[in-house]
C-alpha cells in the first residue's frame, strides 16, 4: 500500500495567531500592516520572533533585534509573544487535523504530519480533503495553514513550503522532476548555509543536480552521515514514520523552530526565557517541581545535541530554572548556527522537602516564588497577555512591581 502523507504548517504562526485574536477584537489585522511577534517597542529589546509580509518588504528578518528592525522600518508595529495564546492556538488547529487522520505527529507548536494511509474510500480525493481541512481552519480559527501531500514525510513537507499563505499542493514522485528538482539546493529539508556553499562551489546549484550527482562526491562533500541523508533527500526517499503522541509525559518541555539561523546567546535566551516561563507554569499548575533541567538544539547538519544537569534541589521557580539553562548552553553551545531550540524538565516530584544549604540565598529563593505566584495569579485572573516576563531574570523585583501595578489598576477599573 502506497504512503499517504499530509504536512499542516500554519502561515506565520505566532503573528497569525496573535493577528486573529486581534481581529475579534476589532483590532487592525498585524497581517496586512508592517508587524512583528517579539520584544518591548518601548525598550527596543528582544528579537523579531515572527514577522508580516508587508514587514518583510521593508527587510526586517526573523531573529534580528528589534532596535535594528524599528530602524529598517519605524512604523513597525511590535506586539509581544503571549505563548498561552500560541498553546490554545496550537491544540485547537491539532485538534481539527486529529479528527480526520488515523495518526497523527505534532511536529513543532505549528506544523503536524498526517498519515493518511489506507483511508482512500473514505477520503477518494486527497486533495479535496486537504482542502477542507484548511478551509475549516480558516473559518473557524481565523488562520491560515499551508497543506503538502506526497508519499512520504519529506515530500510532504516539501510541498508545504510552497506557494504560499492558505495554499494545498501535491508532490508525488512523479512530480519531482518538475517541482522538486529546478528548485535551488537550499530549498532541500534541512539542507544548512554551509552545505549550501559546499555544494555551490562543486557547481551544484540545484536540487537537480544534487540527486544526479555520484553520491560518493556528495558524501565527501557534507561528510558521509549528511552526505547520505541529503542525497536521500534530493532523490526524494524518506522512510521516516509518522510517530503519534506519546500517551503519558514524564516532564514538561518546549521547544522552538525559527525560520532564521539562531547564533548568539541573545536570540538563544530570548527563546529560552519564554520557554522557561512557559513550562516553569504548567509544572506549578500541577503541583510538580523538577530535579533535572536540558537543553536541547539541532544543528544545521542533522544534529541534535542535549545537555542537562541534576539539581540539588527540586525546583519550580521560573528564574532558578533559566539560571540553570543559560548556564548549560554556556556549556554546550559556541554560537554555531541553529534552527531549533528547546528546553525540558524532568524528574518531578511533588514533594515540598528542600534540603537547606549555607550557600544557597533563601531569601532570593522565597522572593522570586512570590513573583512567580503574582504573575500565575495575574494570568489565571486576567488572562496569559496581561503580563510578559522582562529580558532577563535579574529584575525579578521589578517584574513583581510591575505585577502589582496591572493587578491593582485592573482591579480599580473593574
């Protein structure tokens, strides 16, 4: 039996969100302006996390700092990531893409694969169904997806990037030669700059001509792990599976694919920050605290590297949390590119016992479980966009300030 496989890639997923919330709002749609997901526009800090066409005209790119992409375009409208709405978003596209696949595997917090195998009488039209699936997601969500059908992983998701936004396109093996191959080498899955320019400077240029080369040559070229998986890849095979959800989770992790090269510690912590704040929460809405804390990235040439550490004592404090993370990537990473980042917490307990150290700063601990306790209670009562955690978590002070004040004035004006 023939593979049947459907990629689901939200157009512009955290500005789409955000832009759709906005707009039942009565709000102008951030889509049709020149916008962008990411940092204070009145402090200037923080990176472009996502950004509107009519921003990318203007060349502001994702991951560089903000300041620079308010001097490429001063009416650069900025709105800061609120990743409770982005986690509501995410579950209830899935939930849509659930409901018509046998299994399904969440790729990212934006995209999902669907294993359509073996479903042809109920659904005879793939296209159609496709179709359907994305146009529901319009109507009732107010965002746009991209869907890409092919026979394996790979073509799927190669079909997906596509013209785009709100678009469904094939790519079957029949279809590889004209809609695969005359696209230039960068195009390919996971293909990074560097094996790009490796490869331009062999005089391959196209995904074309990667696929005819010998791939001997292209091994020597990228290394032979790389060399193989990215020859594969130009000739279109891929036998991955389409992995459905684990049933239980032993920890609470985040992760986050840019679309942009991640090489300075700034983007990193960006990222890891929210995420941080991210999982920190869930974990104390649950009543858990962790005893292990990793950090995980993928590298442009197929790798994907953790490093973790165990803690002396189980925490749930969002700032002991991103201490411990900054201090691991410190470690384990040298700035070189990136595309994926992510953060993971394991090792829970729900036990209170803290074992007392004379080197450990209790009043700092005892301080920054208030501030988390402010911010959960702000965000429980008034919603996840009410507050955003500062740049860093050296201000722990001033974020709790800043808490009160909104917690205060909203309940002055209510």
């Amino acid at each position: 039996m023939e593979r049947l496989i459907f990629h689901v890639d939200v157009n512009s997923a955290f500005l789409s969100w955000e832009a759709a919330r906005r707009v039942k709002e009565g709000l102008p749609d951030l889509r049709e302006i020149p916008s962008c997901i990411g940092g204070d526009p009145k402090s200037r800090r923080g990176i472009v996390v996502a950004k509107s066409i009519p921003a990318k005209k203007y060349g502001v790119t994702t991951g560089e700092p903000v300041s620079m992409a308010l001097r490429k375009c001063p009416e650069l409208v900025c709105v800061p990531g609120d990743f409770a709405l982005f986690e509501t978003c995410s579950r209830a596209f899935k939930k849509i893409c659930a409901s018509y696949a046998p299994v399904m595997e969440s790729f990212s917090i934006d995209e999902v694969f669907l294993d359509m195998s073996g479903t042809q009488k109920i659904y005879p039209d793939p296209v159609k169904l496709a179709c359907e699936i994305k146009d529901r997601i319009r109507e009732e969500l107010g965002f746009t997806v991209n869907i890409g059908i092919g026979t394996n992983k790979l073509l799927a998701k190669m079909a997906s990037d596509f013209e785009k936004p709100d678009k469904v396109h094939t790519l079957f093996p029949a279809e590889i030669p004209t809609k695969m191959w005359p696209l230039p080498v960068r195009d390919l899955l996971f293909l990074g700059k560097a094996s790009e320019q490796k490869l331009i400077k062999a005089g391959i240029k196209t995904i074309g001509e990667m696929a005819r080369y010998p791939e001997t040559e292209i091994q020597r070229l990228l290394g032979e792990k790389t060399g193989h998986q990215l020859y594969e890849y130009a000739n279109g095979r891929d036998d991955s599976p389409v992995r459905g959800e684990r049933e239980e989770a032993k920890g609470y992790s985040a992760e986050t694919t840019t679309e942009e090269d991640i090489v300075t510690y700034e983007q990193a912590f960006s990222l890891l920050l929210a995420q941080c704040d991210v999982v920190a929460a869930r974990m104390r809405k649950d009543g858990k605290k962790c005893s292990c804390v990793s950090v995980t990235y993928r590298m442009l040439d197929f790798r994907t590297r953790s490093h973790q550490k165990k803690l002396g004592n189980p925490t749930d404090v969002t700032e002991e949390i991103f201490v411990q993370v900054k201090n691991l990537l410190y470690e384990c990473w040298q700035c070189q590119p990136l595309r994926l980042i992510g953060v993971a917490l394991t090792d829970l307990t729900s036990d209170d016992f803290r074992q007392m150290s004379l080197f450990e700063n209790t009043e700092n601990h005892e301080k920054q479980k208030k501030v988390d306790g402010v911010v959960d209670d702000i965000r429980k009562r008034f919603g996840n966009g009410m507050i955003v955690r500062g740049s860093t978590m050296k201000t722990a002070d001033k974020v709790a300030r800043k808490a009160k004040a909104q917690m205060e004035l909203r309940d002055k004006n209510s």
